[in-house]
C-alpha cells in the first residue's frame, strides 16, 4: 500500500498557521487531506461541513480530516492511517516552538514520504521575534529549516517594510524560495506536492493545475527535452533551479537508463530522482513543470 | 528500677484515666469532640511546630486532632473506648504531602513489572532483571501471548555493562511478548515473542533518528530499539481498560500509604485522566487526598466538556468553573491549573539562558534548550488563571523557563502581598537573582534534592559545578524567606520521603560529590518541606501539615527519629503505620 506525503506547517505562534489549515481543510481541491493539529480549538470549520466529530478526530463532508495531537503524533497517525479511505496527503502544523525539521522526522518514522517543509512567517512582527530572548533562537531555526516560506500578512505592512524584510529574509535563510500571501492564501499546488514516489503511475496526471495567476506573485513554466539528459546534468538543474522555484515535477528522460521513467520531485532546494516504470514507447522525453515567483 | 516506675507509671496512667472518664461524662454532654478515639504516647512526637517542636502524647477524635501536650493532660480525654496506641519508642509525625508528583502514573506502572537499578528498583545485573519478570509471571499467570511489561530499563545498571538482547528473555518468554521500557521512556528492548508481535524483523528498516540494534552477522533486530523505532510503536501497545485502572486504586494509594504520604499530586492532569479521577471520586475509592492540576493546554477542552455552553476559545475559564478550584468532592481536589515551560535537565530538554558545557539532545552545539510554549501562549493563560483566581503551578526546570514564568506573573500583575502562592515545581536551575522575583511575586518553589543523588554527576558535567551546585538551592531560598517543598516527582523518582529529607541534607551524588554544600540544610527545615510547608503551598496549612489542635489526623509513624539519625541512614527509615484523618490505612507487615 502506497503512504500519502507529509508536509510540515512551521512558524511561530500567530503567523497563520491555524488560517492556512482552514483552507487546506475547506477549500475545493478535490483532494483527502489529514491536517493534524495542537488546538481543536482553533481550527474554524463550518459546522456544516462536520461529517463526523469524536473528540480528537473531525471528518469533514469533503473527505477531509482533522486529528488533535493532544494524545501525541502516534495517536493522531494512527487514526489517519488506520483509516478505510486512504487519505491523498498528511500534513502537520508544528507548534508556535516546534523546529518543523525535527517535526519531518516524525513522518520518516511512518515511512511518509516528506513533500515539504512550509514556514510561515508573519512579515509585521519576524524581526522582533528573530530578537526575542526565549523565542528568537527556535525562529531562525524555523526560517532555515523551510523548504519553503510564507511570507504571510504581506498586505499589513507597507510596500517598503515587505521590501525590507525580503531583503532581510535574502541573507536570514539564504537560498529558500519566499512566496508573498494575504491572510495565508497560498495556492495548493505550492503547498502540496500531491503524491509521493509510490503514487508515481502513468495515470496519474502530471500538471499543476494553476498557471499564471495575477492575484498570486508566482507563475507556472515548462522545461522540455526530447534528446535524453544525463543524471549529473539533472541534479544541477535542480541545484540551478533552488531558490528560483517553489516546486517543480516532472518525468525524466535519463541518458543513463533510457528504457525507464525516472520522475524528479522538487521543493525549494530539496528534490530526489526515483524510477518510476517502464516508458510508454515512443513517449520518452523529459517535461518538467515548475512552479516559482513570478521575477523567478 | 524499670519495673518501679513502669509501675508508677501505671498507677498515674489509671489514676488519670479514671479522672478523666469521670469528666468525660460531663464533658461528653457538652462537647462529644472531647473524648479521644485514640491516643498515641510513649514515643518521639513532632509536631513541626517550630515554637513547641516536641510534645509527649497526642489525642485523636473524629478525624482531627483534640488536643497534644505532656501525658497527663492529654490522657486526660481517655474515654472507655479510647484506644492507647504505645508507639514503643517509634517517631510520630504529621503524613507527608505529596507535593509535585503524577499520581496517575501509580495504576499505570502497577500493571508493569519495576526493572529499575537499586535503590529505585531491585537490579543490579541483567538475571536480576530476569528474576523480576519471572516473579511476575508467576503471580500474575498471563496467558501465551499477553505482553509482560517492564519499566524503567538501563544498562548503566548492569554490573556486565551490556544492552540485554532477545537472547536473554527468549528462554523464560518463549511464549509471552515482553517489552522492557527504557528509563527514558524513549526505547525498549523485546524479546522474539515481542519483535513478532510488533511485526519487526530483519527486514524492517531503521527510520532516520532511531536505532535498532542488530544481531551480529544479520540484519535481525537484536533487542534494544529507541526513539523513531520505538515511537510507533509504544503507542499501539494495548491499554488497561478503565474497569482494571478504577481496580488499582487501591494498590495506587498503597504506593503512597506505605510511605506515609496522604496528600498526592496528579500533577500533568490531562481531560481523560479528569474523567477517570471523577469516577473514581464518585465511587468512592479514594481514602486519601488527591490533588489535581490540569494541564492549561488541556482547559479548553475540560471547560468544554464540563461547560458545554461556554465559549472556551482563547482559554477562557466560567466563573463556574474557578469556584471548582480549591475544595476536596469525594477525597478529589483541582488544586491549580498546570504550566510547563520546559523539559527536563537530565535529558536537556530544559531550557537555560546559557549553553550547556556538552552536547544538545541530537548532538547540537552549543546548546541551551527551548522553550515548550511560546511565552505568548503562557501569559495569556496564566493572566486568565489569576484573574479568576486560580493557583499557578508551572514546571520550569532551567533558569531561562523560570524567566518565562517571572514575565508571566509580573504581567498578570500579581504581588507578594496577594498571597497567592504561585507555585515553580522544580526550579531546579534558578539563578540566584531570581530568589529576589520569587520574593516579589510571592511565589513559593517545590524543589526537587533528589536529582543531586539520582543525576547530581550528569548536572556538574553538563552545567559545570556553579551551575550544577545551585541546584534546588533550599538554603540561599531560606536565607531569603522563601517557603518551600520538596517533591519526588514520582514516578520520575520513587516516592521516598525519607530520600528527600536525605537529600535536602546532604545532596550526595551518587558518586559520593555533594552538590552544592552550601545549600544543604537541616533536618527540621528539610522535614518541614514535605509537611507544613507544603500544605502552606496547596493552600491547606489550617489542615495539614502539623500536629496541633483542631488539625487534620494524618499521621506517619516512623520506625526510627529523622531528627537523631545519622544523616546517611536517614533515607533508610521505614514506615510503621500511617493514618489518613485518624484511620489507619497501612500497617507495616511485623517482621
């Protein structure tokens, strides 16, 4: 049986986390999504769309899920993966403290294949906490753990304050991607990979599903190959690519092993090269989709 | 000359014994308090009153204490059926109070079988483990395939200083998965039975940040796994049912009796372990005091159960429910709302504001730990806790936590003279400035002296001997006015009263260094920690804690005088009898 991807939401207390998890909850993206979460309390679900509420777990109408971490990430997995339906992504928001790193290595214990690490940063107040006398030391852990990072509340500072912390951001967590949102309004496809190595079959549709999009500061591009590529020459694409794309996916047409597909999945500066079957014949050409600011 | 005045003595002891009944027939009509249920004399009696320390005989009616003083007045109240109890010599004292430690732990762990090295436990080499577990088989009989569990696992304690393996277990549990707990709650080692029932073989990958010890020549697991191995899959271990936990009650308070203690914490109170200690309370299982303090992180969810209509967001508390604080239902008592700012020192996770002298956790340089709550969090919680003027107890081991909490006091605008009697347990790493904010905010620290025995070595090579040697510091605490308690913090270490009275006095590590020699303090001042003081912090000085008139009857008999025992004999001293509000509820087994 194939184990769904595992996102990590980091982030000090206030920056959105909570919101964030509201949309990947709520909004209509088609996929089951386990969201698992410190406070109950805080999570905002129309009522209406409670199927089924037992205290620790809320299943929602859409086939999402919601599990509390009170009794620990053991209990809280177990109840997602014990599950009839299997779910299409796990992801977990760290506590305001949590360092989301040490947090993905909850998953490895579950064999979750990890499909990123998002932190959120609130843009009015990370310089203060970054200085804080308890906190300041565990934020910038934070910051460098990210594949990506929400620079989030981008609409409650001036144009200048956003400049200068994304200034400040280019030297505090080197390399990372940042990508601006409102009130956590990050499109799905930056946040979630959508399935893992194990999902990787010739049905499954390869495409982001947004493009260029004005409201959002990102944009969707294509890179093409029909002659095959050589595996050093893939792995420095993706060393090129780092802090200039979100994410990026695509299947592989590798020199060294040309009968076969070899699928890249890519967040920030992170990615693997997994084999992924047979090519259909005549179809071998490497098609990668990127996904990245729109200046990127 | 014995038998002379042994005779005078009876002679007296009729004479006014006659008297009294005499006058207890008066006195019977007019006030029935004032004919005892039970007399003790003939034996050391502290009171734990500082001002008259040491009286002759002591006088018990109707739960509570009648009167105390020299043998004559007190015999005065004998009634017809008073009984006499002849303490022959023995130590009466007020019972001890529990004052930090996790009750709910106790039905926990008498499921499990205690494979902790001596003195916590009875293991000194790896059959010793063997015998522990078989001796449990034995009285238990747990059909094929039933776990045996055993807690408290460490290698450090073995005299052939090597991990057990499979190998060890496999001939006396062929039949029966035994998992043997790591100290650190962190790892287990298992036998065949056990990996099979797990599903862990040879093939099973080690996940990243565990370890799983192989066989040599093989890739089959040999016995000990840890961390990310072991993680999972702890938590599908099968659970008592809460008809076998309601059960142990009994043999929890044991725990505590047969110590002399009668007050006990469940100091990490989560809202599944409310609803167990209510039933529990509701059916009338406790005869000794329990003292709950839930978890803030837990108080939305408990306002929301309790008070449904209630909007609990933000952690708000009803008014309702703050009056629920501070009285005993059924034995049952919430006696704060729980705070934690950190870990522990022994598995740096506690959080300094400097580095420590080795290695973080996961190999980390320079590290100094984190905070487990933002201090946003904190202030908003205990702000909302004082408003509704419910107690604080917050877990902070090191200096930079108990920072957290100082901020978070301050903030809420609390006071010296508001008398609230915020309660720091552990504060075990304090810098010596923070006595003067203790000072200033009233509040009142439970110490925790055993760690100089139990880690004391672990400390000074981590921290260094300023810092190490600062540890629970009772005697500059002193020097300041500060009251304070000690506690075990069962079951992180057993619940040994007579350890902690050692420990406060000596602070011996267990490789003979004592930790800290200035902060070692006498024998009243370390007794007082476990009784009046104690009952000053859970707000119950006008019931407990010492031996006067109108006081509760709970009492401890110790076989020998803490008061005139060598200091290194002290944690030795074994428990005769112990009586919760006049009735006896252990008796030691005559030898």
């Amino acid at each position: 049986m194939s184990l769904p991807p595992f996102t990590v939401i980091g982030g000090y207390l206030g920056a959105g986390k909570t919101t964030l998890v509201n949309h990947l909850l709520t909004a209509a993206h088609g996929l089951r999504i386990a969201v698992l979460v410190n406070d109950f309390g805080e999570v905002n679900v129309d009522a209406a769309l409670i199927a089924s509420h037992d205290g620790d777990t809320m299943s929602l109408a859409n086939g999402c899920m919601c599990c509390s971490l009170t009794n620990g990430f053991a209990q809280a997995i177990n109840a997602v993966l014990e599950r009839k339906t299997q779910m299409d992504a796990i992801v977990i928001e760290a506590s305001g403290v949590a360092e989301p790193g040490r947090i993905a290595q909850y998953g490895q214990m579950y064999d979750l294949p990890l499909d990123g690490v998002i932190t959120v940063v609130d843009a009015e107040r990370i310089r203060d906490q970054v200085e804080n006398k308890y906190v300041g030391e565990v934020v910038k852990h934070q910051l460098l753990q990210a594949d990506i990072i929400l620079l989030n509340k981008s609409d409650c500072v001036a144009a200048e304050t956003l400049g200068d912390v994304r200034g400040w951001l280019a030297s505090a967590a080197p390399r990372i991607p940042v990508l601006e949102t409102a009130r956590s309004n990050a499109p799905l496809d930056i946040l979630i990979g959508r399935g893992g190595s194990q999902q990787a079959t010739p049905d499954v549709p390869l495409r982001f599903t947004t493009t260029t999009n004005h409201e959002f500061l990102h944009q969707t591009w294509v890179i093409r190959r029909n002659t095959p590529i050589k595996r050093a020459a893939i792995s420095r694409l993706a060393k090129q690519m780092g802090s200039r794309i979100f994410r990026a996916k695509g299947f592989i047409n590798l020199a060294e092993d040309p009968e076969r597909r070899y699928l890249l999945q890519q967040v920030g500066q992170r990615w693997v090269i997994e084999e992924a079957g047979l090519w259909v014949s005549g179809a071998a050409r490497t098609e990668i989709v990127c996904i990245g600011p729109r200046n990127g | 000359m014995v038998n002379e005045l042994t005779r005078r003595q009876a002679v007296i002891l009729t004479a006014t014994a006659a008297a009294s009944s005499a006058l207890n027939i008066r006195r019977s009509s007019a006030d029935g308090a004032k004919v005892a249920e039970t007399i003790f004399h003939n034996g050391t009696i502290l009171t734990m009153v500082d001002a008259t320390p040491r009286v002759a005989a002591i006088a018990v009616a109707n739960g509570r204490i009648i009167a105390l003083g020299d043998e004559t007045s007190v015999m005065a109240l004998k009634g017809d059926a008073t009984t006499i109890v002849d303490l022959q010599g023995a130590t009466l004292l007020p019972s001890f109070i529990d004052a930090h430690g996790h009750f709910m732990n106790a039905p926990q762990i008498l499921g499990w079988v205690n494979v902790q090295g001596v003195p916590a436990g009875p293991v000194r080499t790896i059959p010793d483990v063997i015998a522990a577990l078989e001796a449990y088989k034995a009285k238990n009989n747990p059909k094929p395939g039933d776990w045996i569990i055993g807690y408290g696992y460490d290698m450090t304690n073995f005299a052939e200083g090597r991990n057990m393996t499979r190998g060890d277990l496999d001939p006396s549990f062929p039949d029966n998965p035994v998992m043997l707990i790591h100290s650190s709650n962190h790892g287990c080692v298992l036998n065949s039975a056990g990996f099979k029932a797990v599903g862990m073989d040879a093939s099973t990958k080690t996940p990243p940040g565990g370890l799983i010890l192989r066989e040599p020549d093989s890739n089959e697991p040999a016995g000990l796994i840890m961390e990310t191995a072991f993680l999972p899959i702890f938590a599908k271990m099968p659970q008592p049912s809460e008809d076998e936990m309601l059960a142990r009650l009994d043999a929890a308070q044991q725990i505590y009796a047969m110590k002399g203690v009668t007050t006990c914490q469940e100091g990490a109170t989560h809202a599944g372990d409310l609803d167990f200690l209510r039933k529990g309370a509701e059916q009338g299982l406790f005869y000794l005091d329990i003292i709950s303090l839930p978890l803030f992180v837990e108080v939305p969810k408990m306002v929301t159960e309790y008070f449904p209509s209630f909007n609990a967001a933000g952690g708000a508390v009803p008014p309702e429910a703050a009056s629920a604080f501070g009285t005993y239902k059924n034995r049952l008592k919430l006696g704060g709302i729980k705070f934690a700012c950190d870990g522990s020192p022994q598995g740096k996770t506690a959080f300094w504001s400097k580095p420590l002298l080795t290695p973080g956790p996961s190999g980390e340089a320079n590290w100094r730990g984190q905070p487990l709550f933002p201090p946003e969090l904190i202030n908003k919680a205990v702000a909302e806790a004082v408003s509704k003027n419910i107690p604080v107890f917050a877990h902070c081991n090191g200096d930079a936590a108990i920072d957290m909490m100082i901020d978070a006091l301050r903030q809420a605008g609390v006071k010296a003279e508001q008398d609230r009697r915020s309660v720091i347990v552990h504060s075990q790493f304090m810098r010596p400035d923070q006595l003067d904010s203790y000072v200033e905010l009233g509040i009142t620290p439970s110490f925790f002296t055993a760690h100089a025995f139990f880690w004391g070595d672990i400390h000074l090579e981590n921290l260094g001997q300023e810092r190490a040697f600062f540890l629970s510091p009772m005697k500059s605490a002193q020097g300041k006015g500060i009251r304070f308690s000690n506690h075990n913090d069962f079951s992180v270490t057993p619940l040994e009263p007579m350890r902690m009275t050692q420990t406060a006095m000596d602070r011996l590590s267990r490789k003979g260094v004592v930790i800290g020699p200035d902060e070692r303090v006498d024998v009243w001042t370390a007794l007082k920690a476990l009784t009046i003081d104690a009952a000053f912090q859970i707000r119950e000085e006008k019931d407990k804690g010492t031996l006067e008139t109108g006081k509760l009857a709970d009492l401890v008999i110790l076989e020998a005088d803490p008061t005139t025992t060598d200091v290194e004999k002290i944690s030795t001293i074994e428990v005769v009898e112990t009586f919760k509000e006049g009735k006896s509820v252990y008796k030691r087994k005559a030898a």
